[in-house]
C-alpha cells in the first residue's frame, strides 16, 4: 500500500511538471507579528484604470500569496481587507460572496474552494480595466480532484494557491491578461 502512494505521489508531481526549488525564505512583517514564506510574490507591473481597482487587485494578490503558504490564518485576515476594498468597486455579488467566505472561515481548503469564485471575478474585473502592463491567468489541473482551477499572477513563473508547498510549482500559464 506504502508502495502505490508513494508511486501516485510521484505520478501527481510528474503530471504538473513540478520542479522542486531552493527557494530563499522571506521574512514578512505583517500586523500581528512576523512570518517565514516560502513565497512572497512579484511585484505588479499591471496598470489599472483608477486607485479602487488596483487595491482589489492587490488585495487578491496578498491573499494568493497566503494560500500558497498555506496560511489560513493571513488569509483570512488579507480577505477581511478584500472585502472593504471590493465596497470602493461596483462588482458582481459573487465577487463579494466569495471573499467574505474566505473572510469568515478558518478552514484553509475552505478558503481555497472560494478562491476558486474569487478568482473568475477578479479576472473580469481586471481584463475591464487594466491599462498597461502584464498579468498571468494561470491554472492547475490538479486541483479539486482533478477538476482544476485558475488563479491570477504578476509572475509567469507558478506557485499555487490550491497546492501550496504540496506541488508549489504546479500549473501552466493559460493566456496573459494586458
């Protein structure tokens, strides 16, 4: 039994192409104190159309960067900020749903299913009003059993909000948003 779970492991890892990196761990001070990361994120080099968009944006970066460390707790935090920004944006209501789910749970597979949502509004959000520059619309298809799913980057390089340190760096980029 030991031997097919391992064998599967290697099969999922092969199936994404993850390439295990020496990644630098990154010291991020947040409010509540200080934290290691794996992952700390690109900066953006997107433009939008005004100041209200882009906190939206980067709030929903903040929080893709928690998930890909597997940190509920920041999550949730980062998502509590979402949820104020998104009310600057007139934005669909499920754009607002997800992000208070994400907000009101401590779960952090809960959290990423309502990534998921999170996600597909940011995206219509910023493909209406980025001018200039570049995101990545990116996706694994690993992710929910199989039934994969997209998240949004400054980087062309992947790490994976659904994932984590599990198979960080599994997933393609899907198109570019610009």
């Amino acid at each position: 039994m030991k031997k097919i779970a391992l064998t599967l492991i290697g099969v999922l890892v092969l199936a994404c192409g993850e390439k295990k990196s020496n990644q630098k761990m990154v010291t991020v001070d947040q409010e509540e104190g200080t934290h290691e990361l794996a992952y700390s994120g690109a900066k953006r080099d997107a433009e939008f159309r005004n100041a209200e968009v882009a906190q939206v944006y980067d709030d929903y970066n903040a929080l893709k960067i928690a998930l890909v460390n597997t940190d509920a707790e920041a999550a949730q935090t980062l998502a509590q900020k979402l949820v104020i920004s998104i009310e600057a944006v007139e934005v669909e209501a499920g754009l607002m749903k997800a992000a208070e789910a994400i907000a009101n749970s401590e779960n952090i597979n809960e959290q990423r299913a309502q990534f998921e949502n999170l996600t597909a509004g940011v995206k219509t959000l910023v493909e209406e009003n980025i001018t200039s520059g570049t995101l990545y619309y990116q996706y694994c298809p690993m992710a929910f059993e199989g039934k994969g799913a997209y998240w949004i980057a400054n980087e062309k390089k992947v790490f994976n909000p659904y994932f984590g340190d599990v198979m960080l760096n599994c997933g393609t980029v899907d198109s570019e948003i610009n």
